[in-house]
C-alpha cells in the first residue's frame, strides 16, 4: 500500500501518488510526448480499480480536461472511499482554454462539476490559474467565493494550482493547498514549498514527471525521481496522470521502494 501523509491542516491525509485524469477526457492541445486516444469506460474502471487496490485514493480532475468529470461521475464506485480535487476558473472546449474568475463563475463551476461529479461535495477545489496568479488572488473574488462555498458544505478545502513564484508566496496566505510545478528541471517552487511546510498548508505536486519526458531523460529512473520529488519537507502527494496500467503500476512501485510499508 502507498504510503500517506498529511494535506497540511486539512485534516485529510493522502498518499503520496494521486492520479491525474486529464486523459480520461481530453487529448487535444496537451504537452505529453506522444498521442493517445482517450480510454474506454471499461479501461478506466480498471485503471480506478488499480488505483484502489494499491491505496492510491486521491483523484485529480478539472471542468478544462474535456469529458473527465462527467466520466468520474459514471464510473468512480465508492464514492466515499475517493478524495477528489477539482478546479475553477477554466474551461475548455473547441480546443481553447478560456478563463473567468468572478463570483458568479466560481459558483456555477463548483455546482455544474458536482452534477458531473454525482456528488454533494468535493474534498478541495483549486483555482486553476492562467498564470496571472496575483490579479486573481488580489482583484477578484475567487477565494472569497470558494470560501463562501466551503462554509456551505459544497467543498472541504480551498487552493490553488499556481503558475508563478510570486503566486504561490501569496496564496499561502489565502488557501489551505497549493498545486506547484516541481520537477528535475524546474525547482523554482522550492521557496514557495518551504513557506507552505512552515505555515501547514498542503501542497500537490504537479509536472513532476514534466509530463512524461523526465522519465525519457538519459540516467533517469522512477525510483530517484519520486525520491527527489518526496524528499521536500511538506510535499504531500504528487498527481500523475497516465492511463497506461503498466506505466501507472511502475509508480506505485517506485514509490514503494523509497517508502517501505
């Protein structure tokens, strides 16, 4: 089994692989090295059944992965057994992401994706940044929003999934989880990892494997990149999204090395 550790102080522990579905949705405009067509039911019922059965419980979705939301709501089973983090602030469709980030968006976001969902609530949303990360914490109310909805039971967590240095300093101040970029070739985040640890916000990693070419990379193995990705103090879980069983059970493998159970 993955091993767990806290969110922060959301009272939530996770463990440290999460599975990323963006591929469950959408396979256009994204940066993975190769196509791939988008899984059938029966795949991603078996892929969640993997996930499970290694302990691995924490789902990552968002209204801008195409289809994933609605296919979760479908086919998750055991709703309860399931965190799952969703997003606001951006959609997609037509093949261009398109942002808002006011009151009233944030909540017809959070409400559509809990339909999608077929859930009364989600574990945390995150505001899916455009990179413009201080404009939306400072000159809009999106975090007032989410807070407003977190009071009224539709979410447990609020975050942010940040694109700048700056963004992320700030945020700690505002949200309960942070989404940063950290990988072997971008530690760029390292500061704004360290802050959150000493504040006891929970932070996600995200592009760890940079979108599958980190493992392609010369002297590359899974087990020390997880390692590097782990060993920052307060790094809570890293979201890996793959859809490739083989690929998804060499992570959890990786993973299981470095941390025994």
């Amino acid at each position: 089994m993955l091993p767990r550790r806290k969110l922060g102080n959301t009272g939530m522990d996770v463990p440290c692989l999460g599975l990323g579905t963006v591929k469950f949705g959408r396979n256009e405009q994204v940066k993975y090295p190769a196509g791939f067509e988008l899984p059938s039911d029966r795949e991603i019922m078996a892929l969640l059944a993997q996930a499970r059965k290694a302990g691995m419980n924490l789902i990552d979705t968002a209204p801008a992965y195409g289809s994933s939301e609605q296919r979760l709501g479908r086919l998750l089973p055991q709703r309860d057994h399931w965190l799952i983090c969703t997003k606001v602030g951006e959609t997609f469709a037509g093949g261009v992401s398109r942002f808002d980030f006011s009151a009233g968006h944030v909540r017809a976001s959070v409400e559509q994706s809990l339909r999608h969902l077929r859930t009364d609530r989600v574990d945390i949303v995150l505001i899916h940044s455009d990179g413009n990360d201080l404009d939306i914490l400072e000159k809009s109310d999106c975090v007032e929003t989410l807070e407003k909805l977190r009071d009224e039971g539709l979410l447990r967590a609020v975050g942010m999934s940040s694109k700048t240095v700056a963004g992320g300093l700030r945020a700690i101040e505002l949200v309960d989880v942070l989404m940063l970029s950290y990988n072997r070739a971008d530690t760029s985040q390292t500061p704004v990892i360290e802050k959150a640890h000493r504040a006891g916000k929970g932070v996600l990693i995200k592009k760890g494997l940079a979108s599958g070419h980190a493992l392609n990379a010369p002297g590359a193995s899974a087990t020390g990149t997880f390692r590097f990705l782990l060993d920052p103090p307060g790094t809570s879980s890293i979201i890996i999204g793959t859809i490739n069983p083989n690929h998804l059970q060499q992570n959890i493998e990786a993973v299981s090395r470095i941390f025994p159970t």
